[in-house]
C-alpha cells in the first residue's frame, strides 16, 4: 500500500467574511501552489457548496451549529483531510493574517499527519 498523498486543498467560507474575503481567498492559492495540489473553495451560504462545506468542519473540523469561518483543509488521497488554518473567533483579522503568515512562511508544515 502506498502512503497517501496530498489531494486538494479546500477553503471553507463565506463571502461577507473579512477573514476570508479577501484575507484568505488572496493567500489559499499561494498556499495550495506551494503545495502542489488545486484549491477549491465552499461558500457556507450557497446551498450546494454548504452541505459539502459541513460535512468537512463537522468530520475534520472545528464543528457547532454556527461553527467559526474560514477553516481551511488539506485533503489526501485516501479521504481524510487535517485543518490547517482554523480562524479564532471573534479575533481581529490581524489574527486570522498572522496565523497565514505562520502557514506561508512554513508550508510545509500543513503535510504533517
């Protein structure tokens, strides 16, 4: 059996997030890239996409009813993914820009399993 390997990259958020439009739909490509692997994003308020979006955060995730956005995923090939970025709720988007910063700086660390 080979060892899985990094698949995609998925960005759970919402349009009228300042955490994540445009903080983090500017910086997920340039991470996804470093890593090799697409970028797909799930908008938490089209409908199609949420169901998708949930089942992530509530599997993965940092998971309630009204859970924290944006969380971000690196999924492998034999189906798990592991949250790379999950903002702080309620933080300043300083925070949330900080904690890119981190990631970017150190890619590599988001294929640790």
């Amino acid at each position: 059996m080979t060892d899985p390997s990094p698949r995609q990259l998925t960005l759970v958020l919402a349009t009228w997030c300042p955490h994540c439009v445009p903080l983090s739909t500017e910086r997920a490509p340039e991470l996804a890239k470093r890593l090799g692997v697409p970028l797909r994003v799930l908008d938490i308020d089209d409908r199609t996409e949420e169901v998708e979006a949930d089942r992530l955060v509530r599997e993965f995730g940092t998971w309630d009813d009204d859970y924290v956005i944006p969380q971000v995923f690196l999924e492998w090939s034999d189906g798990t993914a592991r949250p790379v970025l999950v903002a702080d709720r309620g933080s300043p988007t300083a925070v949330t820009r900080q904690m890119w910063e981190r990631l970017l700086a150190h890619p590599e660390s988001a294929l640790a399993r």
